[in-house]
C-alpha cells in the first residue's frame, strides 16, 4: 500500500504549530481565535513569542512535544496551502526559501504566515516522498504492479494529517493536472483505488460492473473535480477538532446500488455497514 503524493503534515493556527508550547502563546490561547489572533499581531507579544522556549507537555506523547521540533526543521518542506491546491510545487516556493528571498528569518517569516488570512492559513509540510522537490518516488511506486493506493494510518492523526482527499487527488493530479512529469492512465488510477485493492483484501463482492455484484459505483465529473483547502472543524466528541477537505466534481455516489450522494450533496440514505471480521471456514 503507498500513498499517491507525499506524506503530508499541517499546520495552522488553530490546530498544531511550532509556538503552540511558548510561553506567551499559552498564556493567550484561551482567548476567543479573533482576539488571540489580535493579540498575537501587536509586536511585543511577536517579539516575545520568537524567543521564547517550548514549555514541555506532561502528558505521555503528547504531540504538543513530539511537533514543534518537526515543524522547526521542515520549513524548508513546508509551503503554502494555496488556491487551487498544489502538492506538487517547486522547492522555491517553500516558507524557508520564501523567507530567504526576503531577507527575512524563516520562523518571523512562518509565525506571519500562521496569521494570514484572519489566522486561517495553512501550511503543509510534505515530509515523505518530497526530498526531490517532486512526486517522480510516488510515481514510480504507483507504477508498480503489486501496489495499491491507500494510507495505512488514514482515520489518526486528524488535527495535522487530511488524507480523505487521497482519492480525488489520484484523478486530479496523476490523471489530469500533473504538469512536472508524465501523468498516469486514468484506469490504472481508478483500478489502483478500486479492484486492485479490493482483491488485496479478499472482497470479491465488490467493484465490477456484473449481475450479482454489490453496485457500488461514483459517477465522476473528471473535468469538474476539485479538492478544497482543508479547514479544522471542532466537532469530535469532548470539543476535539480535525481537518477536513471538501472535494466537489461528484455527480453520484451509490452503495449497494442506492445513491448516497447526489451532485455532492448527503442524501441521507444509509444503506451501507460495518464491515466486520468473521470466522474462517473449513
């Protein structure tokens, strides 16, 4: 199983970034977002954030801990979560060399950034497969013919990782869009993400288009189809929060042949379930 651009972490005001464990910014973080933002915006609390130490988590593995010094060291990786989207940019349009290019220090010049677009702004650090500077590693992994596309920790991590757009990027990206190297076929693209994977895992009820099968089916406006920028939600239990990432482009999604979502839109219909582990037989 490889992912089909490189592994990706954010970062964004409201969710995890490298001053997150400063002094000062602990002191304000209780405020409402637009008055920490106001406040993180007046120079001497700036000035006083840049030259501060973390203050270490007590929690055991915390990511308060574990990502502050990643984020410290992957500027360089690190761009910006623009309009249209671009995995798949130039090293110099990194936050460190854009920091360079104006005679600026990189963590002033990303502590300025996180507090774009109102504190919206979101920055990803594309920390697998990007050493380059191009997805050419993940090409050639999806070329090969006992891969399939996925990601084996899809679901964790979800106030600094969004991989549910992995699906619409394969269309967009590899079959579409790719403008740094050659592109892929879109039935390889889909068959990677569909048959391949279900007979990788023994589904055989699934996927093709035949009398007797399930009737799962996504009805693709290719030449439509976009990914949005992801945006933090608070909406796990206990006021947790994750990324997600709108894609539109979808005319119909059907399960078990009834259509669950229409022009992107939730239908409401749930025919679906659980797919649960049973005991083999003899």
């Amino acid at each position: 199983m490889v992912a089909p651009r490189a592994g990706t972490v954010l970062t964004t005001l409201s969710g995890y970034h490298l001053f997150m464990q400063r002094p000062t910014y602990l002191r304000l973080a209780h405020l409402p977002f637009d008055k920490l933002v106001a406040e993180m915006r007046r120079p001497e609390v700036k000035a006083a954030i840049l030259v501060e130490e973390d203050v270490p988590d007590p929690r055991p593995g915390s990511m308060q801990n574990v990502l502050p010094p990643v984020f410290a060291t992957a500027l360089p990786l690190t761009f910006e979560m623009g309009d249209p989207l671009d995995y798949e940019p130039t090293l110099d349009q990194s936050l460190a060399a854009r920091a360079k290019a104006a005679g600026r220090d990189q963590y002033e010049y990303l502590y300025d950034f996180l507090l774009e677009d109102g504190g919206h702004a979101v920055g990803v650090f594309l920390g697998a497969n990007y050493i380059d500077g191009n997805l050419d590693a993940c090409r050639a992994m999806l070329l090969d013919p006992n891969t399939v596309s996925g990601l084996s920790d899809a679901g964790a991590h979800v106030n600094f990782i969004c991989d549910m757009s992995n699906p619409t990027f394969d269309l967009t990206h590899w079959v579409r869009d790719r403008r740094r190297g050659d592109k892929l076929p879109v039935e390889q693209i889909v068959a990677k993400a569909t048959s391949k994977v279900a007979s990788a895992f023994g589904l055989a009820d699934r996927v093709s288009i035949e009398v007797g099968k399930r009737g799962d089916l996504n009805l693709v406006d290719l030449e439509n189809l976009r990914i949005e920028r992801p945006t933090l939600h608070r909406d796990l239990p206990a006021g947790g929060t994750r990324f997600l990432q709108p894609a539109t482009g979808y005319v119909a999604t059907i399960n078990r042949g009834v259509v669950v979502r229409a022009h992107d839109a939730d239908t409401g219909a749930r025919p679906g379930r659980v797919v649960r582990p049973t005991a083999a037989r003899p």
